[in-house]
C-alpha cells in the first residue's frame, strides 16, 4: 500500500467517539510536541481508550493504565485506525 492509502485509513483522534478505542499510527507534529507525547506513553502502536470526547473543548484519553486529558489541536495532529 502506498503512503497515500495508509493517510486514507487514518483519522484524527478528535474525531473518535468517547468509549471506543482505536491504535495511534502517527503523530503529524513537531519534534517537540511527539516528544512530549512519547513521554506519556503516546507512540505508535498504542491502544488509546477514548473516556471523553464532547466535540468540545479537551478529550480525555487512556494511554498504559493514565487517563490524560488532550486539548482538540493536540488531539487532531494524532493520526489513529
């Protein structure tokens, strides 16, 4: 599969839904910022478990066993499946 395709199948990870759960396949930031997100567990391959996710305002999300909660920029640069 092509590059192109894979982007396909992503989606950012403020659009899923609270109680669903979904694999983090990249991070489309800065070096800093996947760096700091790589602190808290958030790599590709991950199991991210949506707790909450109003459509507005921050999501909270559970990464290795930690409930964080996630600004909507933040959380739309994670490309997820």
């Amino acid at each position: 599969m092509s590059t192109g395709m894979h982007d396909r199948l992503h989606r950012p990870l403020s659009t899923v839904s609270a109680g669903s759960s979904v694999l983090l396949r990249r991070i489309r930031a800065g070096q800093e910022l996947e760096t700091r997100l790589a602190a808290l567990g958030f790599v590709p391959g991950a199991v991210l478990a949506v707790c909450r996710n109003s459509c507005h305002g921050p999501l909270v999300v559970q990464v290795k066993g930690s409930r964080l909660m996630l600004g909507r920029g933040m959380a739309e640069k994670i490309a997820v499946e």
